[in-house]
C-alpha cells in the first residue's frame, strides 16, 4: 500500500514535503511511527504529559518514543490512535483499503494531486483548522471566570485590587457556574459543616447579581479581611457555632463582594484539552 508524503525514501535523494513547511527536506533518522506520534500530538494540541496521562505511561516515554530513543509497545497502538482520534492506518502513514470515496470525494481528491506542495499544505491546514474548529464546538459549554489567589478570611487590603488582580480560570458550565462571577478559595473552620478549609467557593458579584439578604452566605471584606459568612441584620455570622456574630460600628468599613453561589467541585474545572479548544473559538478572550 502507498505511503504518505511524509515517508522516507529507500534510498537516494530525498523527495519527503515537509508537514509545516510544504518544502522538500532531507529524510530523517527518526522511525516513521516516532515522526507521527510527535505529528498528531502536536496537531491535535496535547502535551506529551497528557498523551502520557491517556495511555497509560509516562510523559518520558512518550518523549523517548519521539525522539527515536524507543517505540510503543504495540498493545499501546489503540490507545495511542484512540488518543490522538486517528486509525492505525493513519499512524503509519498506509492508505486506508476499507475507505471508499464518493465521486465528489474523489473529484476533489484528483485535485488536491495536481496542487503544487505549497498549494496542498495550504489545503491540508486549511482541512486541519476547519477540523479542529467543528471539534471545539462539540466540546461541553465552557464559562470563562476569574480566580483570586487571596483566600476568604486572609488579609487583602484595598477593596479594588479584585478589579483586576484575579486569572481566568475555565468551568464547564452548569447553574452554579453561570450564575457566578469569579471563584475564592475558603480559608478556616467557621462556616463547617456546609465550607470547609480549602473549599473552592463560587461568588456573584455584587452590583451585578440581586441584592443578597438576611440569611444568605456572602463574601465581604471588613478592614483588612475578607470572611465567607451568613448576612445577618447588623452582623455577620458563622455556621460554625464556636464562632461569636461580627458586629460593626458605623465607622466600620464593610463591603460585599457577592453572593456565595456554591461550591466549586474538582469535575467542573474544564480540562486542559477543552480549555484549548474553548480558546480556539475564543481568541479574544
């Protein structure tokens, strides 16, 4: 069966196009399959870690086998394709016997030979993009929010330092999610048993989201701190009842940064791969 244009000739001068630049280039020393391996990892946008992380071995091995210093254990060949969404036929650079086209398939096949190597990268990057894209947007719905570092309950200063000093952080979508502004990580035991130390905490901005009332869990910062409790009249007040009610004067300072609207659980976080694929429809952001 034929091989792909980036096989090695037996011998002699090499005629191999290469995949990024459409020029020819001298053959490689690297084995067919450790070229390919490095080739849809990279065009599928994963890190060897997580290639690593799908199959079963380490991200060293997978280095190895790039670089030619090992090959695959062929029971890892399915996972590997799995993987990487391609068939073994694919992996090895063989012409699909079971494949047949339709006329305007084929058509368009005839066509692409008679392009100029240049012309047909063009055509297979193009084909590459627009395959990618129609996968991004089969990827679960993926809401952009913003993390601040600075735990509930740990000093923070100046109010306005959450304009602009979070970073993004991805969540699949869901009702508590987009309900909400921006994640804080809980700091103490005086909200248990409902948060507890090192929760990850879901919070609606406050003038954006309804106004909060009595009874319901907020973020506020008072002086230098910033605490996760219950809203009460004149007073703050913790779940935990080793905890006495803050009170204030009028000559306190006490700002709400919004309503609590859950807890964040490790499943919503959106994954490496899906977050890449949310920022190939976004760019912008």
């Amino acid at each position: 069966m034929p091989r792909r244009s980036i096989e090695r000739p037996a011998r002699g001068a090499s005629d191999i196009i290469d995949l990024k630049t459409g020029q020819k280039t001298r053959g490689s020393a690297l084995p067919i399959l450790c070229e390919r391996i490095r080739f849809f990892r990279e065009r599928a946008g994963l890190e060897q870690k997580y290639l690593a992380e799908q199959i079963g071995v380490t991200a060293n091995a997978v280095s190895n086998w790039e670089n030619g210093r090992g090959r695959p254990d062929i029971n890892l060949l399915p996972d590997i394709c799995s993987a990487l969404h391609i068939t073994l036929y694919d992996l090895y650079g063989l012409e699909n016997p079971l494949v047949s086209y339709t006329e305007q398939e084929q058509a368009f096949m005839e066509g692409c030979r008679l392009l100029s190597p240049g012309h047909r990268l063009a055509v297979e990057q193009l084909a590459d993009s627009l395959l990618k894209i129609q996968e991004a947007e089969s990827c679960p719905p993926i809401r952009r929010l913003t993390y601040y570092q600075k735990s509930l309950a740990a000093g923070i200063g100046d109010p306005t330092e959450f304009d602009g000093g979070g970073t993004p952080i991805y969540l699949y979508s869901s009702r508590e999610v987009d309900r909400a502004d921006c994640v804080f990580t809980v700091s103490g035991d005086s909200m248990e048993p409902a948060y507890h130390d090192g929760d990850m905490v879901l919070v609606s901005r406050i003038p954006d989201a309804p106004d909060l009332q009595y009874g319901e869990v907020g973020a506020f910062i008072v002086g230098n701190e910033t605490y996760i409790k219950v809203y009460g009249e004149n007073c703050l007040e913790s779940l935990n009842k080793d905890y006495k009610p803050l009170t204030f004067s009028e000559a306190d300072s006490v700002y709400l940064i919004g309503r609590v609207a859950g807890i964040l659980s490790p499943e919503q976080i959106a994954s490496e791969s899906d977050v890449s694929k949310y920022r190939m429809l976004h760019p912008e952001e």
